[in-house]
C-alpha cells in the first residue's frame, strides 16, 4: 500500500491507496484552525499580517503530522506501507539552521516532532503563498535579472509576490543576520518529505517552478535568478530533481512511533497542483483541473509551450514529465465563504437560494469577485467585492449577489486562462468546494464543457498516493485509469443554449474589470 501526504492551507491529509484492489483504503485529515486552536489560525495562516504578509507558523505543520499520523495509525497497520510522498501548499518557506539535518536524525520517538525540529527554525513564521508583501523585491529581481521577460523566459512565470524567491530576498533585506544562520531553505513540500526521511531532502521540478529560481531549460537553479535574489543562496538551496526520485528510507521516529517499516521509502514531494494533477488522472494533455480549495487554480499539461504574456500564469514542472500550466485565484473559498456568511447561508443555501432563483448571465449584472487582495489579475481589490452594478453597491438582492460572485469568479478564469491557446474538451474539478452541484453545472455552462468529479474532494492527497506507487515501479496510466474515475453520476454537461449568454458576460466582464 502506498501513503499520500497534503499539507495544504488548512489541512494536513492522508490517503492511503491499495493498487491491487484499485481502493482508497484510508483516509484522514486534521483541520489546522479545528485541531490546533492554540495557534490561533482559524484559516490555516496568522492573520493580522502588515503590509501584505501572509504568515503560517511551521509549528502546527509539524503538530499535525504527528496527530494526523496518530489517527492514520488507530485500527490500521502502518507497516504495510511500502513508501509515502507528500504534497503542500506551494511557495510557502521554511527556514533552517546547520544543525536542522542532526536534529532530523536524533529524532526521538518519546518526543513530539515539534519540541525537536523547532529549535533549527532560523525564521520563527513561514511565508504561505497568500503574502502579497514583496513588491519591492519582484521589482529588484526583475530589474537584477534583466527584465521580467527574461525571468518568465528563464522561470516560466515574471516575478511574483507569493514566489519564493522574492520571499527569501525580504527576509535577506530585512533580517541579514538570521538568513546568514540559515543553512537550509525548503518548501512547505520538501520540509515535510525531510522531517519523513530524517534528512534534507531535494526540491522537485513541481514546486521547484514555484520559486523564481529554476532554469526550466537546465532543470538547474539558475545563477542570473540567484545572484538577483540574495547572496550564497545556491549552498541554502537543496538541489533540484525529478519528482519520482526516491529519497531514502523513513526517520526511525515513524517507525517507532507509528509501525511504519523500517524499509518504507520516501519519494520527493511535490506542490499541491502538480500532485492534483497526477490525482485527477491529468498528466496528458486535453483534461484542465480546477482546483476549489483556499485559492482556486486553473491547470493542465501543457501541450505546447507557452507562457502569459501578461505574466498572471505559470509554467511548472508536470510531475509525470514534461510541463504543466498554473492559474492561480487568491479570492477562491475564502471569498465564497466571506458571501455566504454575509447573507447568513449554508452551502446548500448559498448554491440553491442563489442559483436556482436567477438566470443565467444574472440579466447582466456583473461584479467583480473580489473580496481582498488578488493575484489573477494583480491587484489590490482593498474595497470587497461590491464594485459592479449599483445594485450591489447598496447590497441588495442576495441570490443575485451570490450569482454574481460565481459567475464573475468563474469568468475571471475563462478569461485569464486563454493564454494557454486550448479550449477545455473536459474539466475535473476538485477541491472542497468541488462538491458543490450548483458551482459545479455554473463551471460546465461557462467554459461550454462537460464536468467530471471523483468520490474524493482531495486530488492532491490521491496523486502524492498515487506518485508514491509510481516511483516504486507501478505504471502511472494503469494506476490512474483505477483510481482517478469519476464517481458514478457526477459528470454534468454544459447547457448548449447558454454559449451566448456566457460569451455576451465574458465581454461584460472583461470591460467590468478594466473600467
Ligand atoms: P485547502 O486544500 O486549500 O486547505 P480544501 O480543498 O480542503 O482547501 O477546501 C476547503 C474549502 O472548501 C473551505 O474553505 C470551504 O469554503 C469549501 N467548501 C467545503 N464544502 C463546500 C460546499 N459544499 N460548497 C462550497 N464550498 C465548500
Ligand atoms: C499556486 C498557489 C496555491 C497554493 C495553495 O500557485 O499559490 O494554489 O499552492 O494551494
């Protein structure tokens, strides 16, 4: 059997596949705000942040990989695992000193994962990929490297608030000492699969993408991006390579603490879309995955390559080979649900009250979905959603409103996908909000292409399961034509007569946004 890890922005889950039978045997997820209140992240970050700063303490990652593991261990045999990968929310970072490796290795099963790895952090709070704060430094790489059209050329994306790199580049100007100390930089992936493995661990093609730093070209970290983002940085960074690799064994911690076998192998992780994408059985090209998690995200692989000359998506390494196109909506659940509590509505409301009781295209009135801060496109959205019709503006009409933000989410991604040149023939959607039938018909009707969804909301979990068997030597297109099946009834089709409508809003809303 094989293990899958996600630790995304609110929860640390666990899935364990059996290839032999094609099931899912076991699953578990531990809520970071429901679980560990005393880190006082109701939504998986600190809030309060200033200027921008989307912070996430590496401590509760670490707290609910012990308690996740716990709960995984209750009634069920962990020996029978033969290797695990793990996934994570992309971009976040986590900084170490030189004695991160030994402590790794010293772990203790009488003590928790925290109390021993938390004293090698050299920042105490990791950047999460919602931090906008680092304007200053995408501008200075940008200009260091030569213009963002060569970092896009070099990177796959132009510099970007949330990448790494510009993250660690403010932590070098504004703490020089403490990055001087640090002697490891991992991603929120590559940090778990290390404290799994008892030492540092590589940083994959997936989320190495997600840096600002690797050379698409070479697969390499690339020296220009480097030198533009802070001094010494290449002997912090552990190196890149390709996501089957296998790292080497589990820490004994595991193993005595939770049965694990001592013979149980750690793969590379990878970023939590690129590990969707193996999990919703889209590692070809033809199939487009939108992720409804805390953002929303637009991905497929790529066909041909090419990037957005305005610079909102990205290229990162396709975790089967190849590459993968990268959409992401920082307004995603968090705005859904910012609307839903507004009017006072469950989500079975919330889909039926505003769907079911307006038309389509919403007899015009438009909005823009934006409740904070956005990324695709880039901007401070500092008023909450009400820009569109006067009607919003005064608040009125919540079934209205509740299309409205729907309908002007799933434009913006119809409009800001359509750089990489291919009309969606199928769309897979995951994602907690996946689940949702109203949202689900609404996407099918405005990208006019049928739907598909699986038993599970969480194709990451599914696909670090699923690269774990692979590295192993099971073949990825069997596994994936086992696991990644649409649950019985779920596909939806869009309604033909509403391509008009949806074309007419689509240009609607592309005036509404550069009003
Ligand atoms: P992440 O992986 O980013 O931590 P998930 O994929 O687990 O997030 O999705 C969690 C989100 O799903 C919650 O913020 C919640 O708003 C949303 N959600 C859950 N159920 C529904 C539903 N029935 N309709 C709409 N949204 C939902
Ligand atoms: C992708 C992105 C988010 C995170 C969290 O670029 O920033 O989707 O991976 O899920």
């Amino acid at each position: 059997m094989f293990l899958g890890l996600d630790s995304s922005t609110q929860s640390l889950s666990a899935i364990v596949i059996d290839p032999a039978s094609g099931q899912i045997v076991r699953e578990v997820s531990v809520n970071f705000g429901a679980a560990l209140p005393a880190y006082n992240s109701p939504s998986g970050f600190i809030p309060g942040g200033k200027d921008g700063e989307v912070h996430a303490d590496p401590r509760m990652w670490l707290d609910a990989l012990d308690l996740a593991l716990k709960q995984l261990a209750d009634g069920f045999d962990l020996s029978k695992i033969e290797a695990i990968a793990s996934s994570g929310q992309q971009h976040g970072s986590v900084y170490l000193d030189a004695r991160f490796e030994q402590r790794l290795a010293d772990l203790d099963s009488a003590k928790s994962l925290k109390e021993q790895v938390a004293p090698a952090l050299t920042r105490a709070t990791a950047p999460i990929w919602m931090d906008t704060s680092t304007g200053a430094e995408c501008a200075e790489i940008a200009a260091a490297a030569g213009g963002n059209a060569e970092v896009c050329r070099i990177s796959g994306s132009i510099a970007i608030e949330r990448f790494t790199g510009p993250q660690i580049r403010r932590f070098y100007k504004q703490d020089p000492t403490a990055y001087e100390r640090t002697s490891v930089i991992h991603l929120v992936s590559s940090f778990i699969g290390s404290v799994l493995a008892g030492k540092n661990i590589e940083i994959d093609h997936g989320d190495g993408a997600g840096m600002n730093l690797l050379n698409l070209h070479s697969l390499d970290w690339d020296d220009t991006l480097l030198d533009a983002t802070a001094p010494g940085l290449r002997g912090k960074l552990p190196p890149a390579a390709t996501s089957t690799t296998i790292a080497g064994f589990i820490s004994p911690y595991f193993a005595q603490k939770y049965g694990f076998s001592s013979d149980c192998q750690i793969v590379l992780s990878t970023g939590d879309n690129p590990s969707s994408l193996v999990g919703m059985g889209a590692t070809t090209p033809g199939t487009m995955v939108i992720s409804l998690g805390t953002s929303d995200t637009f991905f497929a692989a790529m066909e041909k390559s090419v990037t957005d000359p305005q610079g909102f998506g990205h290229v990162f390494g396709n975790p089967a080979g190849g590459f993968m196109s990268l959409i992401c909506f920082r307004n995603g659940s968090l705005a859904r649900e910012a609307l839903r509590d507004v009017l006072g509505l469950d989500w079975s409301a919330f889909d039926r009250s505003g769907l079911a009781a307006t038309p389509a295209g919403n007899d015009g009135n438009l909005m823009l979905p934006f409740f904070g801060p956005e990324i695709t496109p880039r901007r401070d959205f500092s008023a909450p959603i009400r820009k569109g019709s006067t009607e919003f503006e005064a608040g009125g009409n919540p079934p209205a409103q509740v299309r409205a933000v729907l309908e002007g989410q799933f434009l913006n991604m119809r409009l800001h996908s359509q750089w990489i040149g291919e009309k969606a023939k199928l769309i897979r959607l995951t994602g907690g909000a996946s689940q949702n039938d109203g949202i689900a018909q609404l996407v099918a009707n405005i990208f006019q292409a049928p739907v598909e969804r699986f038993a599970i909301a969480n194709g990451a979990g599914l696909g670090a399961a699923l690269r774990a068997a692979h590295a192993l030597g099971h073949d990825l297109t069997a596994l994936q034509a086992s696991f990644c099946k649409p649950a019985a009834g779920s596909r939806l089709e869009p309604d033909a007569s509403l391509a008009g409508t949806y074309d007419q809003a689509l240009a609607g809303y592309k005036a509404l946004l550069s009003a």
